[in-house]
C-alpha cells in the first residue's frame, strides 16, 4: 500500500457516506485526519488474527473479507472495516485483501484521538454512525442465525457453569474451552480438552453445564492431537510447494510420521521444501479451524481436489452434514480435536531415513514419550535391518497391493464393495491370502532342514498368535513337520523373586521374571536329544516346580515351538540354540484402511476393539477395564517386543480389511456400556465414533479358522 498525498475532498468518488456532514468538520480537517491508500490487486491489507490500529473507508475498487478460509463478505465504495480498532487494540477478526485497484481512506486510532480532541462532535458523530452500523449488522447476524437453525438451537441462557479442576465456576455462554484452562499442566502443554469426557479443540465454545478437563502432551490422547495437526499442516505445505505431488500422511512412529509420496520423488529436495514451509506456517500462527459443510459441498470439494478415499467415504456418509478441518486451503475429514494455532508446531523438522520421508515432532512430543521409547518405531515399518529404520515388511507390501487390486484401498471403498453385495467374496479373499501367507511361512521354516530345531513366535496382545500358531501347525504338519510346544509361562520364577515396576507392582512381563537359566538347561538337553521333565507353575500359589511339567523328547522332524512375549528377544534362549536353528515369526495386524489423506484407522485401535470383544464376551470383563488397562499392556509391548522386531525372521499381516465391520457388532454395545463419568469414557467414545464408519456385517460369514474367531467365539480350533 502507498499513502497518497491528495486530500479528500479532491478525489474524484466523491464523500464517503460514513463521513458527510460530521458537525463542524470540514474536508481540510479530514484530510488532516485521515490518509489516502492507494492498494494493488491482491495486496492484503489486513490479515486475521493480527494486532488492528486503522479503520479504513472504501473509496473507489473492491475488496473481499474472509475469515478461516470463508468469504464473509465483498466490500466496494461507500463500505468501511476495521472499525473495532478505534476502540480498542485487538486482533482483526478476518482478513481484507483487494480484489482490483482501491483507494482507502485510513483513519488511525491515534488521528481519532487527535480528533476527538479538535472536533470532539465530528469525533462522537463519527463513533455513533459506527455504534449503530455495527448494531444493524449484528441484530441483522441473529436473525440470520434464527433462519438457519429455526430456532431450535438458539441459546436458551446467557451463562453456564463450568466445573475445572474440582471448581464450579459461571462462564458465559460461548466462552472458549481455552479461556478456563491452564496453558501447562505439570510442565507439559495443554493442547486440547476434555468437556464430559469428550474431546474437543481448545476454541470450542461452552454451551452447557459441563466438567472441564485439560488434555495435555503427557497423555497419548493429547500427543495424538499433536500428530494430527502437524499432519495436516504438512498436507498444506505440500499443497503451497509442491502441488502436483500426492502426499498423504502415513503411520506413525514414536516421534515421527511417516510421509507417503510416489516413487520417483527427490526426497531431499522436497523435505527442505517442505520443512521451510511447514516452519514458516508455524511462524504465523494460522488457526486451525473446523467447519460444518453438507455432504454435498464435501463430496463436490474433495472430487475436484482427487480425494478419492475422502469421496468414497462421504458417499456412505449417514449425517447430512460433515465436520472439516483446514489450516489453509486445504481440507480433512475432521475426526478428532486438533490445536487451536499452528504456532505450537514451530519446531517441526522433515527429513530423509532410509528412502522414508519423515515429519519429526521436536518438543512438543519428545519430552513426554515413554521412557526409552524415543527412537521405537510402528512395527509394521521395521525388520530386518538391524538399526530400527523404518523398512515395510514383503507382506505389507504384498498385502497393500492386494487390497488395490480388489479395489479396497480406503474405508469408503471397503464399504462401496460390501455395499454392493460383496461381502461374501471380499471375506473369502481375505481369508484365502492369509492361509496363503501361513503356507509360505511354514515353507520358509521348512526350508531350513534338519537345522531348524526352534520356532519362535511372539506379538502383541490380540494380535491373534493363538489362532495362527493353531494355523501354521497345520501347514507344518503339511511340510512334514511336527512342532512341540513349550509354554513359557510354566517358567515364571517364584512370586517373590519377580521384578517389580516403577510404581511398586510386580512386573510379569520383565525377562527377568522367567527362569533364564531353567529354560537354557531343559533347551540344551532337548536339542542334545534327552528326555526332560519341563516346569510347571502353580499360579495360585506363585510358586515354581522346575520338573513338575510333562516330559518332553524330539523325535525326528520334530522342533519345538516357543510363544510369548520375548520370542523375538535373543536373551531368551542365550546360548542353548545356534541362531540358524531358531525361525521367529513376529505377528500383528499391520495394514489400517485410510479415511482420507489424513487419517487411517491406527492398527492399535482395531487390536483394542479385538480385546475387549474378546474379553467381554468370553471373559466377563468390562470394555471400562480393559481401556484402563491399556497404557499398561501397550507400555510393555514398547518395552519387550517392538525393540526386537528386527530379530524376526518373517512378519505376519493379522489384520482382515473387513474385521470392523464385524467387530461393531459387538463392540458398539460394548462400549456404551462405559459410563460417562468412567474415565475410559474418551476412548470409548473415539472408539464408537470409529466403527460408526463401517458398514455393518454380521459374522455369519466367518469362516470357523479365520483369526477373527479368535475374538468372536465359533472357532473351529480348539483352545
């Protein structure tokens, strides 16, 4: 903008309306007041969210407000803006950005004051004609509002009261969630909340009654509002940089997501892009803000911007309406809260690792991730390769490509196909490549020849191992080999002699709380072909029997086969077994159906669903406790499996593209069960808000041997 030193009344456009006949004020006191502004096409001249210090009065061109991304209004001669400013220093409330050439009128607060000083009427005057626009505006607002929600959804009360931190305290209605909370709680950032146990963004507004609880850094749930914003504003400074590539935002590691580009990219170069970009967005702290579109707008927005996974889904959309969420020009399905302002994200860093694109977190995260757990990685990215760079496994390559090539590669594609009366089909192709795999995986072991005496399998809770080393058995026995099972429960150490956890509490899933050195012996004397009396352990009493087992002897073509949790850990058998005689297998569902290029269903998620069907329906216990207890079991999964995944010699894929489907069968009652005030309540909400997302398929179509059964109930296996 240039400041143009011809007076007022000089200008061809003749007197704005805000500013004829002003009590004893002449054009020669206005010009005195007030400087012209000659603006270019597209310059913006006032940006949302920054400190406002002018009004302006439109003499001549046109100009075009928006607020977060939405056209609020067009602006052209006789309009004015920025009138908040004289009475006060506060951020502009949208952004004004010239649509062709403009001459401004720009009246500065401190020319007001100036002005109420020397012409304290015109200077009153001039404030009435704003008061009563700004009154116009807003009861012309209201009735609009009235229109639109009918009346239905209009506050009823001017106040509400807000319990925080065991307080009751009254807000007015629409108060910010921001405003009655701490920035930090216990050091770590607060970076959304907790309104009835529901999380929301820290700019939701209180509109009842409500127990309000901050949701910081320290929680997982608060670290992943942390990922999911710091996702989308990579997808928009791809979209700024390199707008002809499809990005999209792939699994997470402990401290990093992983980035998806097509082949064929300069990784290094678009990292720097990038990190420049996403760092200069930070920088200005941009909102992140969420809005309400019909289907209809969606479905027509995402067509033309090729989100084809995000089109899928919204054409099985059950709402009218959806929730979007955009820090730019860019927009994701809104599935869970995500920050206020980018500002937070300032130390974003993007790099290359083993041909992988990386978005790293930096402080944010960092500082409140579980001891130890800094540098572990998703497992479905690691193996083999020793150093913990993320690498996908053959079978998740192998098993992604087969989902394109049943056109199943998002969540709205699955349920397009079941839609259509594909059920049948999608299941038994399901099923068919994991029997597959299993066959391969014996092969593999079989390979081996006589050398092969040992087969390790180990894997996360409900990953399904039970059901799959029933599986593999079978393919073994195929191959013309017999397995031997040894339970390694059976060599806990006394009740006494275990480890315990930080807070006090014995730790059974420290190595130190097995036998070592009973097992090594019993390993070492069965390859050495004798006879041996395994242990047994009395778990009522907590007390070993080291020959209180069955005898156990190998006989030829026979190996013996180890599960549990340190399967893949070398300590676990030390120097009883040469390493070309052990085969370990790692198994867990890996493969999670994206929603858009933003979000996918976290493989953590569906094994969380599998455990509490499981549980509930088989084993009496509540999906409340078992989503309290499961920070615990995945704390000891970091600890004891993930770290070793590159000792394993081959991955198994559990995951089945259609388990969702059946799974909400039963989980969706399940998780109602969990009350409101229950504080697993916030995972059982997310957790029904994922399933709803699923078409619904009964389990008829299981096949008794499918992995499924496992957590269902009609296996054909027996347990």
């Amino acid at each position: 903008m240039t400041t143009d030193p011809t007076p007022l009344v000089h200008l061809p456009v003749g007197e704005h309306p805000m500013l004829t006949e002003l009590p004893e004020c002449s054009a020669a006191d206005l010009a005195r007041w007030m400087s012209i502004v000659d603006v270019a096409p597209g310059t913006e001249i006032v940006r949302e969210g920054q400190l406002g210090l002018d009004m302006f009065f439109v003499l001549s061109g046109h100009a075009r407000a928006t607020r977060g991304h939405i056209v609020v209004s067009e602006l052209g001669p006789g309009d004015h803006f920025g009138e908040l400013a004289l009475l006060g220093e506060r951020p502009r409330a949208a952004s004004v950005a010239a649509v062709d050439r403009m001459k401004l009128a720009r009246l500065s607060r401190d020319d007001w004051y100036r002005m109420a000083d020397e012409r304290p009427a015109a200077a009153l005057a001039l404030l009435r004609r704003v008061v009563d626009r700004l009154g116009h505006q807003l009861v012309s607002m209201t009735e609009n509002v009235g229109v639109l929600l009918r009346e239905r959804s209009l506050p009823r009360r001017t106040s509400i009261d807000v319990t925080v931190g065991g307080r009751k305290v009254k807000v007015a209605m629409g108060t910010m969630v921001s405003a009655v909370l701490p920035a930090t709680e216990n050091g770590a950032l607060v970076v959304a909340a907790l309104v009835d146990r529901k999380p929301v963004s820290l700019d939701a507004p209180l509109v009842a009654d409500a127990v309000v609880e901050p949701l910081s850094t320290r929680s997982w749930e608060g670290r992943e509002v942390v990922r999911r914003s710091a996702g989308l504003l990579l997808l928009e400074a791809a979209a700024r940089v390199a707008p002809g590539v499809l990005v999209r935002v792939g699994p997470s590691l402990s401290s990093a997501q992983v980035i998806e580009v097509p082949a064929g990219q300069d990784l290094e170069a678009l990292a720097r892009a990038l990190q420049a970009e996403v760092r200069a967005m930070a920088s200005r702290d941009g909102a992140f803000v969420e809005e309400i579109w019909t289907v209809e707008e969606a479905l027509t927005h995402f067509a033309a911007q090729g989100w084809e996974d995000a089109v899928a889904i919204l054409r099985y959309w059950r709402d009218p309406t959806v929730p979007l969420v955009t820090c730019g020009t860019v927009y994701a399905l809104s599935l869970a809260p995500l920050l206020a302002r980018a500002g937070v994200l300032d130390d974003l860093a993007v790099r290359v690792q083993s041909d992988v694109l990386l978005l790293e977190f930096g402080r944010a995260i960092l500082p409140f991730l579980p001891p130890g757990q800094k540098e572990v990685g998703d497992p479905s990215l690691s193996g083999g390769t020793g150093n913990g760079a993320p690498r996908s496994s053959e079978m998740v390559v192998e098993h992604k490509a087969w989902l394109r090539t049943l056109g199943v590669d998002s969540v709205g594609s699955f349920n397009g196909r079941c839609i259509t009366g594909e059920v049948s089909e999608l299941i038994r192709a399901a099923e068919g490549f994991h029997e597959k795999r299993i066959g391969r995986i014996a092969d593999a072991a079989a390979a081996r020849g006589g050398d092969l005496r040992i087969i390790c399998i180990a894997g996360p809770s409900s990953s399904g191992k039970t059901t799959f080393i029933k599986r593999l058995t079978v393919q073994l026995q195929i191959d013309g080999i017999v397995p031997r099972a040894i339970s390694l429960d059976d060599y806990y150490v006394d009740r006494e002699k275990t480890p315990r956890d930080p807070l006090g509490a014995f730790d059974f899933e420290a190595l130190e709380a097995i036998d070592l050195p009973l097992l090594q012996a019993h390993l070492v004397r069965v390859l050495a072909g004798e006879e041996v009396k395994t242990a047994a352990f009395d778990f009522a009493k907590g007390k070993s029997n080291p020959g209180g087992g069955p005898s156990l002897h190998l006989g030829p073509r026979e190996v013996l086969m180890l599960e549990g949790i340190h399967g893949l850990n070398p300590a676990l058998l030390g120097t009883a077994a040469r390493h070309d005689q052990v085969f370990r297998i790692f198994i867990h569902p890996v493969v999670g159906l994206p929603l858009d290029r933003l979000s996918a269903v976290s493989t953590a998620d569906v094994r969380l669903l599998r455990r509490i069907v499981r549980d509930r329906h088989h084993r009496n216990l509540s999906a409340a406790e078992n989503i309290l207890r499961w920070p615990a079991v995945r704390d000891g999964e970091r600890r004891h499996i993930f770290p070793f995944l590159p000792q394993a010699d081959v991955v198994f894929d559990s995951s089945l593209a259609y388990e969702l489907s059946v799974l909400k069968v039963y989980a969706d009652r399940y998780l109602l069960e969990v009350p409101r005030e229950h504080e697993g309540f916030t995972t059982a909400y997310r957790l029904r808000r994922l399933i709803d997302r699923f078409v619904t398929i009964y389990p008829d179509h299981v096949p008794p041997t499918s992995i499924l059964r496992e957590f269902i109930g009609g296996s054909g296996f027996e347990y």
